[in-house]
C-alpha cells in the first residue's frame, strides 16, 4: 500500500491508498504535516476501495469482533484526526455502493460531524484485479455437457457461508455440486470459527455440530495454498464443469452493498451465478454495470428483500428448484443459444465497461498537457475526483 503526493494544474492530491485502517492511521499521523501546515491545502484522499462493509448497522452484526472493532477504531481515530482540515479538501474511496448514506448514519450515530466532504464509489479497485488476472490466466472453455449442478467456493469462514453449506448438505445437494470450504486464515488443528458473530436474530439456524462440520473442503488450492500465493483470483478446474455459481458474496448486509472478485469470476467464466450476498447486488449490476439477468434460471425476487427472507427466497424460489432440475434439462438451459448469447454479453460487458470514453472537460483536458498528464489520466481514481469537482 502507498501514500502518493500528486500534483498537476497547480492542485496537490496527497493519496492514502490502504486495505488496512490501522496502518492508514499509522500512515496519515507520520504525514500530517503534509497538509495540516500547508498553506495550499492539498486534496487528502482515503482510499480503501479494497474494502466495502465497515459502514454496517449495529443490530445486524455483533460488531464486538475483533475484526470489526479494529477497522472501526481506526476510522474514527482516521475521522478525529481529519476533522481539523477544511471538509471540502478531503475525500473517502470505498467499495461499498451505498457509501454516501452509510457514512453519513455512521456519523449521526457516534454524533460526529461529518469530516468528508465527498464520498467516491470505487468498484474498479477488484474489478481491475480481477480482470489482470482473466488475462493473464485464461481459464478453460465451459464443458458442453456439466455433469454437477453448481459450485459455490469458500475461502474465509464466514457465518452466512456456513448456513448456504449447512443447507447444501442438509438437502444431500453437496452431491449435485463442486463446494470449497478452505478456512482461510486459520490453523489446520483449530477449532472451525467464523471472524465474525451475527445478530441470532439474523441466523437462527447456524449450526456447529452438523453433517458438513466445517471441514475442509479443497477443490485445487487449501487455505494456506492461496494465502501464500496470491491465487485465489483462479477458477479451479471443476468451475468448467458446473452449471451455474452459487457466490456467497462477503458480506450479506441489507446497508453496504459490496460486490468482489467473488461475482466477476463467474461473469468473467461465462457461467449463470445466484448472488448470496449484499441486497439488492442484482439490481446494482444491471443498473450500474449493466450485467443482465439469467431471467430463464434464477427468479431474483430475494434480491430486493431483507436477509432473513432473501436467503429463505433463494432456497425456496432457486435451490430448491434447480437442484432437483434433471441435470440434462439444466444443461439444456444453460447450453441454449439464448443464454450462451447472454454470458457473452456480459462477458463484453463488464470488460469495456471501464473503457475511457471522450471526455471535454476543460479541466481534464489541461491535466493532459502537463507533465505527468499522462499518468494522471490513466489513473481511474485521479479522473474520478476531477469530474468531481477537485
């Protein structure tokens, strides 16, 4: 991670682009003076586009986890130290979608006045990871005929993750299909955790002691496999022979709605996927990136609901139909001409999506004649916060 200090058409931007809070804070105290006792104050950007749930309401996650408690500890510490500049010299990056209306609840909720002038939406931070490691890695063609019904992976334990498994095998459909439970971030001997703790409220039926247990469950890489080498980004083999894409997103909040490198795999693989995840996350791809839905497989009717009865919809309205569909009836779905058309297109979709379209903003186009124009152009956060105003 990096602190850059930018400049072009006599405008400074000094960027903190962090996946960990703690050492943004560390970051950010040992620069402050960078623009605490400038006197052209420069535009201070907090970039954690990496991340995309800390904004979550209190009545649905037990937020006394210590991986909550950290990351919100150091944004308020993050909040507190910028709340001495001028608010309309500084700007949050983040992956959550919702980011503006979360940020400001947060502050009326700790009754703190809000020290970012501007929230920016960035879901190209794991799209672009996402998309150099497609090309890169160019994955298999799709088998003609799929003899599994789905495949959902599972790298870090997770609470909602364990009740679409618990069903999975409570229904012997972990028969129909490639599952990954890999306890990332754990120790081979440890007892099965979760990072952590749900309103029970939220998850009434999670369970410990049950048929799948938590035990691993490797597909091509174990836990420490991808820790270790950064491949977590790869489809495994099985993925080509699956009909369709169970993604137990990351989180499954009915506030952030944060999509990752969980949802573009299957895009990217040309594969149906059913989001298990934030609210909404369907809608969010059809209107912000324009990823149309599998309307002749999924009914998306949980999409808009609340978690209880979002996940009940995708058992009762998708699952319970689909994996009990002849798998040659599914593969005749899937195989169609109409969906093949379909995965295509969103395929191309999401790939051009980001592609530079003409832009005459006059300030822009003055960046481009500078000398590091150029590099300040190409840079996707830099034009974002220019065609924002700053």
């Amino acid at each position: 991670m990096s602190v850059s200090l930018l400049e072009s058409d006599n405008q400074e931007y000094l960027i903190y682009i962090y996946g960990d809070l703690e050492e943004c804070l560390a970051a950010l105290r040992k620069t402050k003076n960078l623009f605490l006792e400038s006197l052209d104050k420069p535009i201070v950007v907090i970039d954690c586009s990496f991340e995309g749930e800390m904004f979550e309401k209190k009545e649905v996650y037990n937020l006394s986890s210590p991986f909550f408690t950290r990351n919100l500890v150091a944004f308020s510490k993050i909040h507190a130290l910028l709340s001495v500049y001028p608010i309309d010299r500084t700007v949050l990056v983040y992956g959550d979608a919702n980011l503006q209306q979360n940020y400001l609840r947060w502050c009326s909720d700790n009754n703190s006045v809000p020290a970012f002038g501007k929230c920016l939406y960035r879901p190209t931070t794991l799209l672009q990871r996402s998309l150099e490691s497609h090309i890169l890695n160019p994955t298999k063609p799709n088998l003609s005929f799929k003899s599994k019904h789905f495949i959902c992976l599972n790298g870090v334990s997770k609470h909602h993750r364990i009740k679409m498994v618990n069903l999975l095998y409570e229904k012997d459909w972990q028969l129909k299909g490639h599952i990954s439970w890999l306890r990332r971030g754990s120790k081979p001997n440890e007892i099965p955790y979760v990072q952590w703790t749900p309103n029970p409220n939220e998850f009434p039926s999670v369970q410990v002691d049950h048929p799948f247990n938590q035990k691993i469950l490797k597909l091509d890489f174990d836990g420490e496999e991808i820790a270790n080498d950064n491949n977590q980004l790869l489809c495994p083999p099985q993925y080509t022979d699956s009909c369709f894409d169970i993604v137990n997103e990351t989180t499954v909040s009915d506030t952030s709605l944060f999509i990752t490198d969980k949802t573009w795999k299957p895009i990217l693989q040309k594969i149906p996927f059913i989001i298990h995840g934030s609210k909404n996350s369907h809608k969010h791809l059809k209107e912000y990136f324009g990823i149309k839905p599998y309307t002749d497989l999924f009914d998306y009717r949980f999409d808009t609901l609340d978690y209880i009865w979002r996940f009940n919809s995708i058992k009762d309205d998708n699952l319970e139909r689909l994996l009990n569909m002849d798998i040659h009836e599914l593969n005749e779905i899937v195989n169609s001409d109409k969906m093949q058309d379909l995965l295509e297109y969103n395929k191309k979709q999401l790939l051009t999506h980001f592609i530079d379209k003409p832009i005459t903003n006059s300030r822009l186009l003055g960046l481009s004649e500078s000398g590091i124009g150029k590099s300040l152009l190409d840079d996707s956060l830099m034009k974002s916060l220019i065609l924002l105003g700053y």
